[in-house]
C-alpha cells in the first residue's frame, strides 16, 4: 500500500527537496498531496526571497498537479 503524503509548504521549499519528493511521487513510492494554500505558501515565500515571478511560480505548480 503506497503511502499517502501531505506535502507542506516547509516541503516544496527549497526546491531540491520539493524535487525528491515529486520524484517518489512519480516513481509511485508515495502518493503525494497538498493543497491551494500549501502551494500558495511556499509560491509566496520563494517569490520574496528570490525574486521570481509569481508567473513562473505558477508554471511549476501547475507541472506538479
């Protein structure tokens, strides 16, 4: 039984661990779940700390759903 996984915004940000986790997700070693305000959190907070653009933000939420 593959394991079902809510992936917080502390998860999806930094990029590298949200990749792992999308890529178990693929492999279908976990079932991954989050939420709209989930991806709008770690959206928000890379946008503040980086500088990129809610647009391209939004490209990479809409590849992971």
């Amino acid at each position: 039984m593959t394991p079902v996984v809510v992936l917080d915004a502390c998860v999806l940000y930094p990029a590298a661990q949200r990749d792992l986790f999308v890529w178990l997700a693929v492999g279908g070693a976990i079932r991954a779940h989050w939420t709209n305000r989930i991806h709008d959190e770690w959206m928000r907070n890379v946008a503040r700390d980086y500088g990129v653009a809610r647009s391209e933000l939004e490209k990479v939420a809409q590849l992971m759903k």
